[in-house]
C-alpha cells in the first residue's frame, strides 16, 4: 500500500490523506454500517480519476493485493453506499463545477452540490424536477449515482429521465461519453478496442439474449433504484448505456461530468395544495389511490406517530397546520398540482376535494406560496427533526425506502404497522403516496445487544413483506449494503445471475465499490454495523442543514 500511495503522489495532482481524522469521517455515511478505508484520494479533474484508475490498476497487474476504490459526494447515503475499505475518491472538493448552462440543459462536475445547481438553474427559471428531500446537503453525482427521487417523481420521474450524457472513467482508465446512440454508433463503439468495446459488445449481447427474462423479472413499481437498470438500456431501436450507470453506486465506473435536461419552473401562484386529515388508514389509502389518476406533482403522506414527534420536539412547527379541533389525523395527505393551465388546475383542483370530501374528515386548500410551503413543513422537516431526538435510541434508516405499487399504499402501512407491534418498536411512517414509497425508520439503539438482534429478525420480516406485495426494496434510495443482501428475494435468481454478469463486464477485476449491489451477504454487513448511530459524522454544514430545514 505505501508503495502504491507513493505511485499516486507521483503521478496525481490532486491531495492525498491517511490522515486518521479524515479516515474516521469517511468511515460512515448517512446510514447505520461502518467502513474504514485506508486513504483517501481528491482528483482535481477527470484525467486525474483516469491516472488513479490506471495506477491501482497497474499495481494489480503487478501483482500485489487488490485495493478498491470508491467513489463519494457528500455521503448522505442511508445504507453504506460511498463507504469501503481501499481507496475512497472525493468528487466534492475539487469537482465540483457547474461547467455550462444551456437553454434546456445544464453540464456539471459530480461533485456540484444538488442546491447550488439548482437555485444556479431556477435564477433561470428552470430546474430539474427530481431532485431528493436531502437536495440541500448532496451532491449531483450522488443523486445520478443512487438514480435519486423525490416528491415531484409521482409526475415527473426519477433522475435517470433528466440525464442525457454520461462522461464516465472506466475500470482501466479509459474517458468516454456514454449517451444514447443508433445502431451505427453502437457498431462503432462496439469495434473499440480494449475495455470500452468489450463493454459495449457484452453488453448488447447479454441484453439481446435475455430481453425476455430482463423485462418479466424486475418488480413493477413507478419508483425504483435497486439492480441495474438493463430493462431500459434498449428501447425504440437505441441503445444507451449510460442508463445502467445511473443508479450503479459508483460500482461499475466513475462518473466525471454529466449532462442534465432542465425543465420550466412553475409559477408558484399556479400551484394548488390540498391538505386533507384522514381518521383511518383505509380511508387516507382510497383517497391516495383516486388522487393519483388525477396525475398530481406531488401525493405525499405522513402518520400521526410523525406528528406525534414533531409535536415532541418542534410544537411550534405544527401551529396552524392540524385541524381546527386539535385532534390528530390518523394520516394526512398533501396533493399538490402544478398545471401552469388555470382552467386545468382548477378542474383537478375540484376533483380532488371530491374525493377528499369522501373520505377525509377535514381539509384545506392553499393556493399562496407562502402558505404552501407552512404546510409542506409537516412533511419536509420529517428526517430533519428525526435527527435531533435526544437519547441513545436513535431513528434508523434501515427500512427506510420499501415501494410497493401504488395500489397496495393500504395495505402496505397496515402490515408494517402490524411488524412494528410484533417487535415493540417505535416508529412513524412518512413519505411518497403516489409511488407507495414509504420512508420507516424504527427507533433502536445499536450499543445494545438486543436491539442488534432484533434489526435483523424485523429487516427479514420487513423486506418479506414488500416482496410479497410486489415491491421493491430500493424505491430511491438505491441498494447499497443492507438492501443488496435483500435483493435477491425481490428479482430472483436468474436477474441475479444477470446483475453479476454486468458487473464483471465493466469491472472484470472488482476494483470499484465492492461489496455493494453484487456479492454481498448478511455476515459481512452484520460484521460492519455501527455500535452507536448518530449524525455526528454526518459534516458541521449538513447539522447545520437539516436545522435550516427544520427552521425554514
Ligand atoms: C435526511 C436524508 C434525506 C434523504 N432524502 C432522500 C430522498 O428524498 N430521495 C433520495 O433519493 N435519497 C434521499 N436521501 C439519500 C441521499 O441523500 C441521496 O441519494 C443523495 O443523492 C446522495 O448524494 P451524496 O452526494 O450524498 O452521495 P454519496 O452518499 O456520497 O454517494 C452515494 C452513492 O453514489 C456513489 N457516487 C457518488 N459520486 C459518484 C461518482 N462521481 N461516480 C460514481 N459513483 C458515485 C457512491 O459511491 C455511493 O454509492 C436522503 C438522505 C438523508 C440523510
């Protein structure tokens, strides 16, 4: 390893740390495993990710012991995603530019965080619709390495329908643009040599061979990050790879630059909230279910053991947002439409308190945006107030994003309620009605023993259940470690077998962020679980965040 350190000193511009404080930081990440690398390494452009790719690959050739290298934004992952042993490589210090900025696109280095893009592209009265609740504290390669979503998927989809080019470095240095293209440019690209043209012509064959298996095997929900995502590399007579790179976690190659599709921002004044209090689950799950055909921008839920904390916490966060007479909804939806066309939103607008009136026993209607976004506080500070509870017993995201299709929101809830009870854990539900995509986070506290048992007995429960409802364990949040062992269960083995395949296409020699997605098993992932889970490693800025969050 010093010999391989000092091979890269020589030959990358970029900094280099063993310090011992970094490698703690970068041990964690935003979720409940722990990984402790052994440098870290800060590239300055894409020719320095190509010349570190290139000089660990050659210390293999030579060789010595494999060392991994993986790739890391911000670290807001929930589930181990940016954490290894070997090599960790910072996108955010240095690359981190917003590159340029088009009519309906914008080019930009991963490590830009996902805010500043943003508020860069809405000074122009564009942006990009899928954006994750973390948006504040992430960075945009992250969210195109987790194919991240959020709370306008429901109408506008997750990030892989916003990317249109990929610049990639792949398993042996090689640069090159991965974008969809026509049977003459896959030829071309096929007659490549060395490992891009492997690439390309493995993975056209894998998926010409097995389009049957690949389209009747994934699960058939409207939100999902988990596997790789081969169901959509071919279609209409193109072939576009960089679709299987979106949501790969950094496990396939690295991404150095990305062309993003922006969209109009709506007119704030042209957008209508509906709020409605539910005193049953059945009640609020016929309303999601009849809401979502009216095709709203966002359908989401929350439960009253989540209004039950924040009123624990943050009391004055629920002023003026619960009903009149004080009591507490069972659940509450938040529908809101952004169609710019007046006549068209007030028509959804009236269909919607329709069904509202239904079922809910109370409800309003904010059409100023001030107003909106007071109510979008009871859903948006969730993982923000979550954080700051005091106490050992710690909210962890270890269920946090199941998927089910949105016609089973009902009975969804109902069975996890029913898991929570059996375990005796606290626990509250929040998240995406319209994709049934539901955020849990049972509270536990990981130094005692007990509790470790009980993770994975109630995890097994958990992810049982989602596969019997046709889910997926990966709505967004993509696999990382604990959903890449729960995987298998919800695209069986012959998808499996085809995941594996994939991987070593592209990374023969398993030098990029092993042990996530493929080749993952339940005693490596129990052996790396956190004694103590907090966000202390979480950076100063992201506390400082999520109290923006809860503040705003
Ligand atoms: C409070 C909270 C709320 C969240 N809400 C959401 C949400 O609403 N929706 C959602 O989808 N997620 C959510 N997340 C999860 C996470 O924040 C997002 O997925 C985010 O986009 C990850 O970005 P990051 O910069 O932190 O990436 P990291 O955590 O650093 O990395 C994520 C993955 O991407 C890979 N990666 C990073 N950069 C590159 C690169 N340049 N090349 C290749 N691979 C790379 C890493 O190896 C890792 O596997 C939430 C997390 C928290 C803590």
């Amino acid at each position: 390893m010093k010999q391989l350190l000092k091979n890269l000193t020589k030959s990358l511009e970029g900094e280099i740390s063993t310090d011992n404080k970094d490698l703690e930081y970068y041990s964690t990440d935003g979720g409940v495993f722990e990984l402790t690398p052994t440098a870290i390494v800060y590239p300055i452009d894409t020719n320095d990710v190509s010349k570190l790719v290139k000089t660990v690959d050659k210390f293999h050739q030579n060789g010595n012991d494999k060392i991994s290298l993986t790739a890391r934004g911000n670290g807001t992952d929930q589930g181990g995603g940016p954490i290894n042993t070997g090599i960790i490589v910072d996108f955010m210090k240095h690359m981190n530019q917003i590159l340029e900025i088009g009519d309906d696109y914008v080019v930009v280095q991963p490590g830009c965080m996902y805010g500043r893009l943003q508020d860069e592209l809405k000074s122009n009265g564009r942006y990009i619709p899928s954006y994750p609740a973390s948006i504040e504290v992430c960075t945009i390669g992250g969210a195109v390495a987790n194919n991240a979503a959020g709370e306008k998927t429901v109408k506008y989809g997750a990030t892989r329908k916003y990317v249109d080019a990929i610049q990639v470095v792949l398993a042996d240095g090689t640069v090159t643009w991965l974008h969809e293209m026509n049977d003459k440019q896959l030829e071309h690209r096929k007659s490549l040599p060395g490992l891009e043209g492997s690439i390309f012509k493995q993975l056209d064959k894998l998926i010409s061979e097995n389009y049957e298996t690949i389209h009747n095997n994934h699960p058939h929900v409207t939100k999902e990050s988990a596997g790789y995502a081969l169901w959509k590399v071919k279609k209409n007579g193109h072939f576009n790879a960089a679709e299987v790179i979106v949501g790969s976690q950094g496990t396939l190659c690295f991404v150095t630059a990305i062309r993003m599709r922006t969209i109009e921002l709506p007119d704030p004044n042209k957008v209508s909230l509906l709020v409605s209090y539910y005193d049953s689950i059945q009640k609020a799950g016929d309303a999601a279910k009849e809401i979502h055909e009216l095709d709203p921008s966002a359908l989401e839920v929350v439960d009253s053991n989540l209004i039950n904390l924040v009123n624990s916490q943050k009391p004055e966060l629920l002023k003026g947002l619960l009903p009149e007479d004080g009591h507490i909804p069972a659940i509450v939806l938040l529908a809101e439409f952004d169609n710019q066309n007046d006549s068209v939103r007030k028509q959804k607008e009236v269909e919607a308190k329709e069904i509202i009136h239904k079922y809910a026993y109370s409800s309003v209607v904010k059409h100023k945006p001030e107003q909106e976004m007071q109510m979008w506080k009871l859903r948006r500070s969730a993982a923000a107030v979550m954080w700051t509870i005091p106490g050992k017993k710690k909210a962890l995201p270890i269920i946090e994003d199941g998927t089910v299709p949105p016609h089973k929101l009902t009975e969804f809830i109902k069975r996890a309620y029913e898991i929570f009870e059996k375990y005796d854990l606290e626990i509250a539900i929040w998240g995406h009605a319209g994709d049934a995509d539901l955020h849990m986070q049972p509270f536990m506290d990981l130094s005692k023993a007990a509790d470790r048992r009980k993770l994975f007995a109630m995890t097994d429960d958990f992810y049982k259940m989602v596969h019997e409802l046709g889910g997926t364990a990966a709505g967004e949040h993509n696999d990382s470690l604990m959903r890449s062992a729960y995987r298998p269960l919800m695209f069986g083995p012959e998808m499996e077998k085809l995941f594996n395949q994939v991987k070593d296409i592209f990374d023969p020699e398993n030098m990029l962020n092993p042990h996530k997605k493929v080749g993952v098993d339940f005693n490596f992932i129990k052996k790396h679980l956190r004694h103590e889970y907090s966000i202390e490693s979480l950076a100063k800025l992201e506390r400082q965040k999520a109290q923006e969050t809860i503040d705003r």
